[in-house]
C-alpha cells in the first residue's frame, strides 16, 4: 500500500502550484493544501512556524489518518523540516528543495525588500506569472488571485527566516532526501552543505540544469526524481552530486 504524501508549497504561490506533480502521483493520496494566511485560507493566521507546524500535523491526522511523506519546495521546504522536526510521528520522510537553513544574505534581504514594496501591484504578479510559465486565461487568474498573502503575513514569516537556524536539523529523525536546483544561487548549495554534515546519512544532490521552482520549469524531471525516493529510498540517476563545500 502506498503512503500518503503532502505536498508544500513556496512563498509565492499555493497549493495549485503542484498542478504538474498531483496527477503523476495519483496512485497514492496526494495532498497540496494552501498553507495558513494563504489564497483559500486568507485570513487565517500564520502566526509563526510552529503554529503552521501544529496545523499541518492536524491536518495528517484527519485527511490521511497516518504519517505522509512531506515534499516541499522553498517556504514549503523550510516548513517541511520545522513539521518533521516538531512532529515526528506523522511523518514517514521528508523531501525538500531549495529550502533555506542559513541567515539570508544583504542581496536576498534587498530583493525581499524591493518585492515588499510592489506586493500589492498588479506588474508585479504579471511578471511573476511569466516566470511561471503561464499563459491566457491561467496567467489572468494567477494575477487576480494575486498575492497569494498578505504583506504583513509575509514579514512575520522573513522574520523568523533571516537569521537562519530556525529548525533543529538534529531533531529530524525521518529519511530525509534535499536537493537544490543546480542553476540556483549559491545560498541554496551552501544550505545543502549544513543539512549534509547535521545528517550525514540524507541523500543530498542538484537537479541538473534547474533553478528555484523547478517543479514547474521541468515537472517530468521532478517527477522521475520524487518517484525515486517515494517509492525506493534512492536517489535518481539524473541528480548530480552536490560538490564538496569550497570547490
């Protein structure tokens, strides 16, 4: 019988991102839930991490009724550690990419700033929507739905974020598999370099040629890769090492 699995969503978007990975896994219960303070759940609270962490394990209970892979992307990623960290129990493994576990850089903290400042203007989205890949009638509907949080829910959530060490990495007892796309700036690489010497025994790699949101720049390659470590515990032959740290 296969696990349930929850999907994670980043900072930017919502459950619907996952649109590229829910049908590929349709052999098993896949939950993409829109995460506190967003889209559908607007105005509920985000709180802190470990309000979001409590929610979510609530969450496994009554929709899957026992423990999940987790898979998350970014925010989803960070949240997907904080989770396995505080609950573990309902958690069978951990999948995350492009997660941040060091204090943000100046350069990230004045690109966060620069987006503060535009949150709540429609060119914004409109050129978020183009990353995204989306077009017509889908890339509307992102910009009117857009932003996904308030402004205000989204600084709580960098506050706890930018100084780093926000999860315990020792406290993660689940398998737990991180990778960073290999385009990504190099934060993401040197994230991976401290999750590999907490947890010597995870699967860390880089998806070749990707950047940050590559579930939806190549979903066919995440999929082959998620499916790897879903069903087998294994790292897909497509995934290259991460580099040893200073190379």
């Amino acid at each position: 019988m296969t696990r349930p699995v929850l999907f994670l969503h980043g900072g930017t978007v919502g459950g619907w991102s996952w649109a590229g990975q829910l049908p590929a896994f349709d052999d098993r219960l896949a939950l993409a839930p829109d995460l506190p303070g967003y889209l559908s759940r607007w105005d509920e609270p985000w709180d802190d991490f470990d309000a979001v962490a409590a929610r979510l394990a609530a969450l496994i209970d009554a929709e899957a009724g026992e423990p999940v892979d987790v898979v998350g992307l970014s925010l989803g990623g960070i949240t997907a550690l904080h989770l396995a960290a505080h609950h573990p129990q309902q958690l069978a493994s951990v999948f995350v990419t492009g997660a941040s576990v060091l204090p943000y850089r100046p350069s990230m903290r004045l690109m966060n700033r620069v987006a503060l400042t535009v949150w709540y203007r429609r060119f914004y989205w409109a050129g978020m929507a183009r990353q995204f890949g989306l077009e017509g009638e889908e890339a509307k509907r992102f910009v009117v739905n857009s932003p996904p949080i308030s402004r205000a829910k989204l600084i709580e959530q960098l506050r706890e974020v930018y100084p780093g060490g926000l999860t315990r990495l020792e406290d993660i007892a689940a398998p737990l598999m991180a990778i960073a796309g290999e385009r990504e700036m190099r934060y993401f690489h040197d994230s991976l370099d401290v999750i590999r010497a907490v947890r010597p025994d995870a699967t860390i790699g880089l998806a070749r040629g990707m950047h940050h949101a590559w579930n939806a720049e190549d979903p066919a390659l995440f999929n082959r890769i998620l499916r790897s470590w879903l069903d087998e515990r294994t790292a897909h032959p497509e995934l290259l090492p991460l580099p040893p740290r200073g190379s």
